[in-house]
C-alpha cells in the first residue's frame, strides 16, 4: 500500500512522510482511534443518541473503527450550480447517484443538501449515514452575494433519519454574527434531537487577499475559525488544507489593528511546512477532541497526486479525515470510487505515521 502511496505522491513522497513536527508534539494531540468516540465524547455533554450516531458514522464504510472518517460532500448543484458541478459527469443530476458514490466508495457517509437526501431517504438512510448540509450559499442573485441562508430545519433532517446535520459559517463575512447564532442554536437542537454536527469553518472577506496572497487559507486565520467552530460545539470541523501563514500580520499592515495574534504562533507553533501548519488548525480543535477533516478541493489534472497528499498532510498533522467531493463525482463512477479509495488507503496504512 505504501508504494502506491509514494508513488501518487511522486517528488513529494519523501518530504511528506518523512517529515518530523517540532512544533506541536503528537503526544499532545488526541489522536483518532477505534475508541475515539468513548475517549473523547463518552466525557463530553453530548446525549448517548448523538453518542450512538458518532459511533454509526465512525464505524460504516472502509475505514470503519479506524477513528478515520472519508465522507463524500455534494452540496455543489446550489453552492457553484448545478451545471458548473455536474456538466462533466451529468449522471450526478440524479441524487440518487450521488448516495451510491458514497456507499460504492466505502465512506463513512455522505453529506448532501435536504432535496437530495430526501428524495431517497427511505431506501438508503438506514445503509449509509446521511449528513443533511442545512444552509447554502445561494448562487443566483445578480451580481453574486455570498452569504450562507436556511435551506432546511435540523427537524427535517431528524425526520428523515439522518445521522448528523452539517453548515457552513463564512468566518470574516459581515453576515458571520447572524450565521454563528443561526447556526449554534442549530446546533444545540440537533444535539438535543441526538444528531452530531459538521461544520464547515470557511473564511470570506475581500480584505483576506493582499498583495496578490490569499490569506482565506492562512494557518492562523483558518485556526481561529475552527476555534469558533468548535466553541459552539461542532463534533467534526472542515476546513480547507493550509497553504501559507500570516494573515494576521497582512492584514495589520499600516495602520490598521485587526483582531489579536502573538508572534510564536509563526516562531514556535508552525513553520512553512504543510504538516506542521495543519497541526495549528488542529491544535485549535481542542488539540484534536474534535476532529479535523480537511476539504479535497475542485477537480483538476492531478486529482490522484493531489488528494492523496492532502491525505496525507492530514493524517501526519493528527486529523481525523477528507471530505472529498467533485474530484469523486466530476468522473465516471468506478474512477470516482478508486479515488475515494486511494484517499481511505492513506488512512489504513500503518507506514503513513503521525509526524
């Protein structure tokens, strides 16, 4: 197995799963395992129904009791369109398509929009997980507006028998205090209804690009979102993979006093590698009690090498996952499926080590 890995990885191999983090030691970390959710939330405030769908979604799909988790997100017909997401693949109009991805795949569930989890819930939600994304970035105002609005309710996501509810909050956006409460009050019903909870931790504001640098995927900025993430009790937070640092710094440039930073996050908590600036975003996951999953990203000519090195970098960093979803479903099914299982390789290896 971890030939084939070295072998996607290419010129990265040796960087990436030799690499050694000296920031953040791993025997600081709580790291994912079979008994992940006995260790972690049996302590925690959560109710034994969300105790018992944490366990369903921790043991369904491939990487069942390894305390990894691979789930396919397709929320992208109402977040870029959906001719944008499934022109290269029409087949994924149908929503039940997209349920048998997930279980063909071996994922631990699948996270969709209400529509398309309803329109098949009485045939799969009992085989598969279902993780029902209940707010959306709408894509038709003129011009473009981001903002992330209500599609559906945690009672409806109850009442067709999904595990867990997912949302997004644009973290930096003048919509974010609106979108943290909407979405903390979610969350705490859905706990109280026994469902886990995902959130998309995203950043959106002009000001995050500067200088020709886009910060939206800064360590220090995404960090801090996940630390609100978890604040208002997500289970399991996406964040996309890091790509550079500083954005605190940018952004107070000149005269400007944006938000508070100390100078040893960039001298004794990260470095330029891409290991160590995921374990930031998973030190700010309370040091991995909730687990970090970092996003697959769009399609593009490398899918293979590029999804098995963000799986990689995660599960060297200490994360507990992928969400990956156009590089699966922008393909035929059988490619989407030997994807998804080079991504779930990466975490059954026992060669590819926490750093």
């Amino acid at each position: 197995m971890i030939n084939k890995i070295e072998e996607y990885l290419g010129d990265n191999a040796k960087d990436l799963l030799s690499h050694e983090c000296k920031t953040i030691s791993k025997d600081r970390l709580h790291l994912p395992g079979g008994d992940f959710v006995d260790r972690i939330f049996v302590p925690s405030d959560r109710n034994p129904r969300v105790l018992n769908n944490l366990n369903w979604l921790f043991h369904t799909g491939r990487l069942s009791g390894t305390g990894y988790v691979s789930i396919l997100p397709v929320d992208q017909g109402i977040e870029h369109s959906g001719g944008a997401s499934f022109a290269k693949n029409p087949d994924y109009f149908d929503s039940e398509n997209i349920v048998k991805l997930a279980i063909e795949g071996g994922c631990n569930g699948v996270a969709s929009t209400l529509g398309v989890l309803g329109s098949v819930a009485r045939r799969y939600a009992h085989k598969i997980p279902f993780i029902v994304k209940i707010n959306h970035n709408q894509l038709l105002t003129y011009p473009n507006q981001f903002d992330q609005i209500m599609f559906a309710s945690v009672e409806q996501a109850y009442d067709m028998g999904a595990a867990a509810v997912g949302a997004t909050i644009y973290f930096g956006s003048e919509e974010s205090n609106r979108q943290i409460l909407e979405v903390s009050e979610a969350f705490a019903r859905a706990h109280e209804l026994g469902m886990a909870t995902i959130l998309w931790c995203y950043l959106r504001n002009p000001a995050f690009k500067k200088d020709g640098v886009d910060y939206h995927v800064s360590a220090d900025l995404t960090g801090q979102a996940n630390h609100l993430g978890v604040t208002i009790e997500a289970d399991i937070i996406k964040q996309k993979l890091p790509e550079n640092n500083g954005g605190y710094k940018a952004l107070n440039m000149g005269s400007s006093s944006y938000g508070k930073i100390d100078e040893r996050v960039y001298t004794e908590l990260t470095t330029d590698h891409p290991i160590d600036l995921t374990r930031y975003q998973v030190a700010n996951c309370y040091m991995g009690r909730q687990g970090l999953i970092n996003s697959g990203g769009a399609s593009g000519a490398n899918d293979f090498h590029d999804a098995v090195r963000t799986a990689v970098i995660n599960k060297r960093a200490g994360g507990t996952g992928l969400i990956s979803g156009r590089k699966a479903f922008q393909r035929p099914m059988a490619e989407g499926v030997k994807l998804l299982n080079a991504i779930q390789d990466v975490y059954l290896c026992s060669d590819v080590t926490i750093a």
